[in-house]
C-alpha cells in the first residue's frame, strides 16, 4: 500500500512538473512579454499626445488616424498580455497577481478609451482635455506596475530566468519609448493652459529622467541598475538616440525657460515632427536588446 501511494505521489508530481514547464514562459517569450508590456506605457501617451494636438489643430485628420491604430493596439496588447495573441508572438499569463493588475487596466482603459472615442468625433472641449489629463496618468501608473510584476516574474523563472541586468535594461530602454511621448504630452499641455506650472515642472523632470537613462544605458548607471552595454551595434543605435535627443532638448528647453509658459504653433510643431524618429530609433534600440534574449 506504501508503494503504491508513493508511486502516485510521485506520478502526480512527475505532471505536475511537466505542466508546470510547458506553461513556463521562455526567456525569449518574457523578453517580448517585458517590451510589449513596456509598449503599453508608450501607447498611453502617444494616445494622449495625439488627442493633444488635434486639440491644437496640428495635422488633424493623420493625427486621428493615428489616435485610432494606437487604441486599437493597445487594446490588442492588453488582451494579449492576458490571454496571449499569436500574432503579437504574446504568450497569456497565468500569475494571479500579474491577471489582477491588467483587469485593474482594463478597466482603467474602458474610461480612457471614451476620451479617445470623444476626440476622434469632433469633441476637443476643456471638460474632454481635463479628462485626458486627469485620467491618462493612472492608467500608465498602473500599466507600469504590470510592467514591473512582469520583470519580478522574469528574474524569478527558475533555469528560464532572464538575467537581472538584462529585465532591467529591456525595461528601462522600453520606458525610454513612453517618456519621449510623455515629453512631448507634457509640452502640449502646457501650451493649453491645463495645470502649465505642474506639466512644466513634470516636462523638465522627464526630460532629465530620459536624458540620464540614456546614458545608463550606454555606461552604466548603479541607482537605476542598469549595467551599461558593450555590444558595439547597440552602442552606435544608442548614439543615434542621442544625437536625434540632441535635437529635440532645445525645443523643450525652450518651454521650461519661458516665464510665460507660452510655446509658438511652429514650436509645437517641430515637437510633433521631432518626437516621432526619437520614439522610432528608441524602438529600435529595444527590439535589438529583445533579439540579444535567446
């Protein structure tokens, strides 16, 4: 009778462990889990972004275009994050705790999302801006602990495990891609008179937050644990970031001077034509840190 429980014991264990690893996400499956989950931040603000400067007339007709394909991926990676999506090579998660926190976005997002619906028919009032304002931060906040649960998720994977230096760098270069969007966010909000002295002070503080980050990236940084890369084809598409931020900075730099808190259309709308290559060459940074996960 003993050998026979034994024998059980150690079957039911035996699939158990097998079920267990066939469900294990592998380190180049929670590498594309961490960028698109890091994406997720980006889209809340370009979201926002695009509603801002169809507010200011700023190519209205692209820009709702564009508002339209960035929701719907979201929406898209959201649900993937959760129940995977084979076209966005997504495997779902089955962590309790990492499902909780992306229905806390979903239903942040259902909100969110009727700002966008609002924007793109016509509806650019100060109660919808005010709204896109008030609500848009949440859901990042949010987005970012699912990020960051992920990450935890990653480095504990035991024998699958991506190295910890490795989670953080594909976090962090993937957060770069929302601060770009969350600069120029910042910019436009200023420009409109919604809470200037708050976003300015926010748009000097992201700006320092992006600008030290890429250095980290490229050297090394302890208090963000960012352990630098010697990879000579990442260095060079890290000094493409660089020198494209070399030439965005002064436009923001400009607003954050300004006693006025004013900002001209043509500076606007240098911002609308500068951030974009920015999120691009930082896009691309990412997916090569992605492809470096085996």
């Amino acid at each position: 009778m003993y050998k026979y429980l034994l024998s059980f014991t150690l079957a039911v264990f035996s699939v158990f462990c097998l079920i267990s690893l066939a469900n294990a996400a592998t380190e180049h499956e929670m590498g594309i889990v961490i960028n698109l989950s890091g994406k997720q931040r980006m889209l809340t603000q370009k979201m926002s972004k695009e509603m801002l400067l169809i507010a200011k007339g700023i190519d209205v007709d692209v820009n709702k275009g564009n508002l339209e394909k960035t929701a719907n991926l979201f929406d898209k990676t959201l649900k993937g994050l959760i129940h995977g999506d084979e076209d966005l090579k997504l495997v779902g998660t089955e962590n309790p705790k990492i499902v909780k926190q992306l229905e806390k976005v979903t239903g942040l997002w259902g909100q969110f999302r009727n700002n966008v619906k609002d924007v793109v028919g016509g509806d650019t009032s100060k109660v919808v801006l005010d709204r896109i304002a008030d609500e848009n931060l949440p859901l990042l906040k949010n987005m970012n602990r699912a990020v960051k649960m992920f990450e935890d998720e990653a480095i504990k994977l035991g024998g699958k495990s991506l190295d910890p230096g490795m989670a953080t760098t594909l976090n962090l270069s993937g957060k770069q891609r929302m601060l770009t969007q969350k600069m120029t966010k910042e910019l436009l909000l200023t420009a409109l008179g919604i809470d200037s002295d708050k976003n300015k002070r926010n748009l000097k503080k992201t700006s320092f937050l992006f600008e030290r980050t890429l250095e980290g990236l490229l050297d090394g940084d302890k208090d963000l644990d960012l352990p630098g890369t010697k990879d000579a084809s990442i260095r060079d598409q890290l000094n493409v970031v660089k020198k494209l931020w070399k030439g965005y900075k002064p436009v923001l730099d400009k607003t954050i001077a300004s006693e006025s808190n004013e900002t001209s259309l043509e500076d606007l709308k240098m911002a609308a034509k500068l951030n974009l290559p920015l999120l691009k060459e930082m896009n691309a940074t990412v997916k090569m840190y992605e492809k470096s996960v085996k």
